[in-house]
C-alpha cells in the first residue's frame, strides 16, 4: 500500500509541476506582450526555459536535498529521452524536415559539445591526475558550464532564425493575451510558480522514497521515470509543431532544451553545490553523446528525421532502458 501512495503522489506532482511550467510561461508571455517586449527576447527566455522548468525544479530540490545522482540522471536522462524517444516517436508519426540548414551544421553540434564538456568536467579520475578518488562538479565547473551558456545564448541572439522560430510558437496564444487583464495575467504567473515549486518537491521526495523501497539507485530513477516525466513539456510543444508543419519548432525545441538543461541547469546547480558522479554514470553520458552525434548524422545523410530515423531512434532508447535494467539487477 505504501509504494501504492509514494508512485501515486509521485505521478500527481509530476502532473502539477508541469501545469505549473505551462501557466507559467503563459502568465509571463501574456505580462511581456502587455510590457510591448519582443517577440524574440519572450520566445528566447520564457519558451526555452519553460520547457526546461520541470528539469530545473526538481535539480535544485534534488541537488539540496544531497541527492546528486538524482539530479545528474534527470538531466542527462531527459536528454536522451528528448532525441531518442520524443523525436523517435514523432518521425514514426510524421516526417520532420531538419531546416533550416544550418540546425545540422552548427545548431545540433552545441548539444555534442555540451555533452562532451559535461563528460570532461565531471570525470575527475580520467582528466586530473589518478590520485583523484571522486568525479565531481564543482563550482568551478558549474562556472564554467554557464560560461558556455551564455556563448550559447550570444549565437541564438545573433540568429535571426531563431527568432522566427520562437515567435511561431508565442503567436498561437496571442489572442488568449489580450483578453486577459494584468491581474489575471499576474495569478497566473504566481499560481504557476507555486505548483512548480510543490509539484518538483512532491516529485523529489517520492523518487527518492521509491528508489529506496524498490532498492534500485536513485540515478536509475532519475534516468527513466523522472526524466520522461520532466521531458512531457517538450513532447507536447514537438508533437504540436509537427502536427501544424511547424518543423523548425519541433527541432528548434529539443536543441534549445538539451543545450539548456547542461549549460543552464547543471552549471546553475553545480555552482550552489557540488554534484557527485558515479562510475556508472560514465556510461549513460557517453550515451547521451552516442545518441546526439546520431542525431547529427541523420541529419547530415537524411536531412530528415522519416519513419526509418524514427525507428532507429526509438529502438535505441528501448535498448539503453534495457541496459539500465540489467545494470540494476547486476548490482
């Protein structure tokens, strides 16, 4: 009955922590449009980082609550799960056209770079000397990640595409803006705020109570159910895009989001405390850049992620949860 209630609440403020992110970023968007603010600064802040707002939320509560694993999983898991699993399914469903050009030539390489960034900085015992016993991210780490962050965020601005991208996405609500007041508008944004806050602290506690009870590790659990559940915002905003031909929000959406969730995420994390990796975390960041560089090559070959990129891409998040399963009963 107890692991009943702890998967129960589990889902509940999963479900609440990601409403909260979408009222959020509507209650925002609606207060910039009033404020006369840009179609691009809004998309580039509020779009971006509310789909990475579940991801962000339960790393500080998991990173506070001395759970690094959980936060290094989360992460690294939700990327894997935003390419192989919610571009995966999407191509199956509906060709996506990789446009415009340049996403596979400089867009998709950010998020191999960050991964390999990701993987130097927290593997101390391969890169600093072998008297080195620990693989950390310190705050010099942390400060580092960011620093890429804002390299990152100095391209996107300099990319009038982008902007187009994310304006694409802002339009659609317009009409639902301008019939709300600012009062409205500011519940919104504070309603929004404390579901994000009590759902990630609702999602925390119970992944941490359930890997205990399950007796599995609290990575494993970051890996898989917190991360496809913090990576439901994004499946919504790609599976919408697809689904009114806007391909470049669909693409756009994932690149901007893995970039985000290393760079933004982790260096804000690592910076306020330090994150322990686990020998077998080696692994799962190596796939993590196993599955972008793949995504980098359907590109460049296919120009397209069809039916056929799909299924690879699919297939390859079914096998890596088959390996995490077999690890944990190994261990």
């Amino acid at each position: 009955m107890e692991l009943f209630w702890i998967i129960f609440i589990f889902f509940l403020g999963l479900a609440i922590l990601i409403k909260g992110a979408d009222v959020f970023v509507d209650g925002s968007a609606g207060i910039a449009r009033r404020l006369k603010i840009s179609d691009f600064f809004i998309g580039i802040t509020l779009v971006a980082i509310g789909t990475s707002l579940p991801e962000l939320i339960v790393s500080l509560f998991a990173g506070f609550s001395n759970s690094g694993e959980l936060v290094i999983g989360n992460i690294v898991g939700s990327n894997i799960a935003n390419i192989a699993l919610v571009l995966g399914i999407s191509g199956i469903i509906k060709s996506i056209k990789i446009q415009p050009a340049s996403l596979i030539k400089r867009e998709i390489p950010f998020i191999i770079l960050s991964g390999i960034v990701l993987f130097i900085l927290g593997f101390d015992q391969i890169f600093q000397n072998h008297h080195v016993t620990f693989n950390r991210l310190s705050m010099g780490d942390g400060l580092i990640l960011l620093a890429f962050f804002v390299i990152f965020l100095v391209y996107i601005f300099g990319n009038f595409k982008s902007s187009q991208v994310m304006e694409a996405e802002i339009e659609e609500k317009e009409k639902t803006y301008s019939k709300e007041t600012i009062l409205q508008l500011t519940t919104k944004i504070a309603g929004g705020l404390l579901a994000v806050i009590g759902g990630g602290k609702l999602v925390v506690d119970n992944a941490i109570s359930l890997a205990g009870l399950l007796g599995i590790s609290q990575s494993a659990i970051g890996l898989t159910i917190v991360a496809m559940g913090t990576s439901l915002p994004e499946a919504v905003t790609t599976i919408m895009a697809i689904r009114k031909n806007k391909t470049e929000i669909a693409i756009g959406n994932i690149i901007g989001s893995n970039t985000m969730n290393i760079f933004f995420i982790l260096g804000i994390i690592a910076t306020l405390t330090p994150l322990e990796l686990s020998p077998t975390m080696m692994m799962d960041i190596t796939t993590m850049i196993a599955i972008s560089i793949l995504l980098f090559i359907i590109g460049y070959v296919r120009k397209e992620i069809d039916r056929f990129s799909g299924i690879i891409l699919f297939s390859s998040y079914i096998i890596y949860l088959l390996f995490i399963s077999l690890r944990e009963i190994q261990m």
